[in-house]
C-alpha cells in the first residue's frame, strides 16, 4: 500500500484568498484549516440562523474571516474576485450563482473531501453508494480497530475529513456522498474506494441518472498503481463502471464466484477460498447486509485488518440507527424502523428480508420513480402512504395491493396496525427523503418509534 504525498496547502503556496460558501460542519472545518495555513477567507452563507450557526461564526471570525450573508445572486462575480479557490458546502447546487460566476472567472472550485484527501497522511478507503455507505463505513473502522490499528471514520458519516486529515491515526475510512464527489479534481486518490451499488438518487439535484452515475464514479477515478476498488458485481452498473478501473479490483458477489469474496457453504469466504465467518453468526443474514459485510472484509483487510479482528468486528457490529431496526411486536405484528431507506433502491432491499409488509412509504421523493417500487409487490400486504406527496407512492402501488394515505406519523402506524395480521411485518422504509415533515430521517424514525411505542402500550393496557 503506497505511502500518502505529505500534505499541501488548502491553496498553493499557503497564501492568497479563498471563498467558503456554507458555514455548517464542513465550511468550518475548511475555514479551520485555511486559517492554519495563512489563508484569508470569505464566509458566505444563504441560510444564517441554522443550528450552531451563531458559534461558528464567532469560531470564523476569531480565526480572521469575514462573513457575508444573503448575498444578492448579482453579488457573486465581486465576491469572487481575486479569490484562488472556491469550496461550497456538499448541498450547494451546481446550479448555485456561486459555481455559475466561479465558472465565469475561472474559479477553481473543490470541495471539504477534496482539499482533505491532499491533506491525509495516511491510507484513506473511501466508501460510496447509493445505499449501505455508513453501515460498511463503520464495519471497516470496526474491524481495523479490533485489529489494533487506530481507525477513524470521517466525512458524511460524521467529523469532516479535513479535521481528523492530520491526526495520530492509521486509517482514514470515510463515507462519501454523491454532493461530495461532484466536487471532486485529480487531488482524490483513496488507497482504497468502496463502490457499493448505484441506483436512481438525488436526481433533481444532479439533474439526470447518468450525471448522478458518472459523479459516483469519481471514487475510483483517479486511482492508479496499486490503489484497489471494492466492486459489487451483484450490481450491474457498478460491475460495468469497474471496467473503466485505472487500477486493481477486488470483487464482492453473493453467488459464489471463483475469486471473489463471496458466501460458500454458508460461510463469508476470501478470494483464496479461506472460510472468514460464519453469515449465521452474524447480527443481520439480510442480502444487502451480507453484500455490505463483503465489502467492508476485502477494504479492510486490503489495509492490514487480520482474519480475526474480520470475525470480531462483523460478529459484534451492531446495526445503525433506523436500518431496519427492531422497535417491538404486538398483536403478532413486529414494527421495524427503517428511515435512513431515502430512496426505492434502499426500500427494496430492506423488504428483501421479509415475507408480506405493511409498508410505511412517502416523503420526498427527490425527483425519482418510485414506480420500481412495484417489484415488490409479492411481498405487500397493504401501503400506507405519508408526507406531502402521497399520490406518488398511489401511483407507484395503488394500483397493485391496498393503499390508504395517512395525515401525521400517528394516524400512520395506527393504519398499519389495522392493516396487518398475526405474522406481518409493519415497516417504515419511506423510499424518499423526509425534509417534507422533518429536519431529518433520525427525526422522522424518532417520531415513528415513539408512535409504536405508543401503540404497543395502549394495547398491553387492554389485553
């Protein structure tokens, strides 16, 4: 595994003006590490007033930058004027005056994960995908951690790759966004990237299926010599992106595959065919959550984790918050919260592991067809369709097994409720986004556990 370059400046030379736009974690965290180099910064943020905004001013402020706030769309061209280097935060649009009049000046532009991956000093694996990023991004950091190596995982899983770039650690493992990859220029190299699967996402943000498909691919495209990609070859449209690979692969496979890191006579195997673990022995025997153990094994292992911290590290991993999490069973009817499933491709794959489902579905849907939804259709009992565009899981499903609309997360479950039978399943897997009714998925899968929880109580009390 090659040696990381030494880090350089967030601008050449350490010196000169760049233009932060966004002043969440990721803005602060490059104006932290501008302000280390001797940069000057420009702060501009379009939404002032957000959580923990009032202290990361005052963090930007001591630190020499100056704000601007709302700027007028007119404004951008003398914002930008004299800068060496424009960083927006991941959720600003390309379609942003502020990447319009960057273009116009001749602007670079990259962005947090970018400037952070020039930074590390040691192996970064980067982890993408439409679905599964954080669940294998903390496998990886478990398995190396039982191996002794000092592990961390950063990015959109959690602390911005530019704050932990230069600490006491072994290993980065971070989780990348398709937002962060657009931003994305030669300076991303990971060791190791991690393509997981590719499914329609964010289309109204990257504003067609092949963009969002080709920024996915920017995990591995600057890879060379002994760099490896982590490939899903369950997935035909990472399978085929692979094939442009500029360095080596490794293969992931359910179906057993000679030279892969697959299942064999029920065991996780590697590419040599050596038996790593039992699937039985592990928390979760869903198809995705074995695809997703698969590919943490061939990431981690490419860095140094042994074959026993493998067995330790996915035998005592712990599923996240709101993954097809239990909540609890009444009236023979269990309830899983499966919020974090923001997209069809997520859904899917979390009724994959269940035989007739009360599906909780609805949100925002992001400008995707839901209609792939009906693949699934074997396994529905009935839909109950939430937030504010319910016709759209109508027209996705209506048609096809039982549907009723529900005003509030409340009136949701208790729809379910009636819906289901001794033996169902009650599943929230909304199939989009949940900005409609709440600040987040964590929010939205919050509400509905307490709303089970409700539930479960009120009938302990009559039976």
């Amino acid at each position: 595994m090659r040696t990381p370059e030494r880090p350089r400046p967030v601008s050449e030379g350490g010196s000169g003006h760049i233009v932060v736009v966004g002043l969440r974690a990721t803005g602060a965290a490059v104006v932290r590490a501008a302000a280390r180099r001797g940069v000057s910064i420009t702060v501009v943020e379009d939404d002032p007033g957000h959580a923990g905004y009032a202290s990361r001013v005052a963090e930007a402020r001591g630190l020499g930058a100056t704000i601007v706030e709302r700027p007028a769309p007119d404004a951008w061209p003398g914002l930008l004027e004299g800068a060496e280097l424009m960083v927006p935060s991941p959720g600003v649009r390309p379609a942003h005056p502020a990447f319009v009049a960057a273009l116009a000046a001749g602007v670079p532009v990259r962005g947090d994960i970018d400037l952070g991956m020039e930074a590390a000093r040691v192996p970064v694996i980067a982890v993408t995908g439409t679905n599964g990023k954080s669940t294998v991004t903390t496998m990886i950091t478990a398995i190396l951690n039982a191996a002794g190596m000092r592990a961390v995982a950063a990015g959109n899983i959690g602390r911005p790759l530019l704050d932990v770039a230069e600490e006491a650690v072994d290993v980065i493992v971070v989780e990348v966004s398709s937002f962060q990859l657009h931003t994305t220029t030669q300076a991303f190299r990971p060791q190791v990237a991690v393509l997981l699967n590719v499914a329609e996402d964010h289309i109204d943000w990257h504003g067609s299926f092949e963009e969002y498909t080709a920024v996915k691919a920017k995990v591995f495209a600057h890879q060379r010599g002994d760099d490896l990609l982590v490939v899903n070859l369950d997935d035909p449209i990472v399978a085929h992106l692979a094939e442009s690979a500029p360095a080596r692969t490794a293969a992931v496979a359910l179906d057993e595959v000679r030279g892969a890191y697959t299942i064999s006579g029920g065991f996780l195997v590697m590419p040599s065919g050596l038996p790593i673990v039992a699937s039985s022995t592990l928390p979760s025997q869903l198809p995705h959550d074995l695809t997703n153990a698969l590919a943490a094994v061939a990431a981690a292992t490419a860095v140094g984790g042994t074959v026993a911290a493998v067995r330790d590290g996915l035998v005592n991993f712990r599923r996240l918050h709101h993954r097809v999490q239990p909540v609890g069973k009444a009236s023979g009817v269990e309830y899983f919260d499966d919020s974090k499933a923001t997209n069809p491709h997520a859904t899917l794959s979390a009724l994959d592991g269940f035989e007739r489902v009360v599906l909780v579905a609805g949100g925002e849907s992001k400008g995707v067809d839901l209609g792939v939804l009906a693949q699934a259709k074997d396994r529905l009992a009935a839909v109950v369709a939430i937030g504010d565009t319910p016709d759209e899981v109508e027209r996705a499903l209506g048609g096809l097994v039982p549907t009723v609309r529900a005003e509030s997360m409340r009136a949701a479950v208790d729809a379910a409720a009636r819906l289901a039978r001794p033996g169902d399943t009650v599943l929230l897997s909304p199939a989009c986004a949940s900005f409609d009714w709440y600040e987040s998925y964590e929010q939205r899968g919050d509400d509905f556990q307490q709303e089970v929880l409700r539930l479960i109580g009120e009938q302990g009390a009559r039976s």
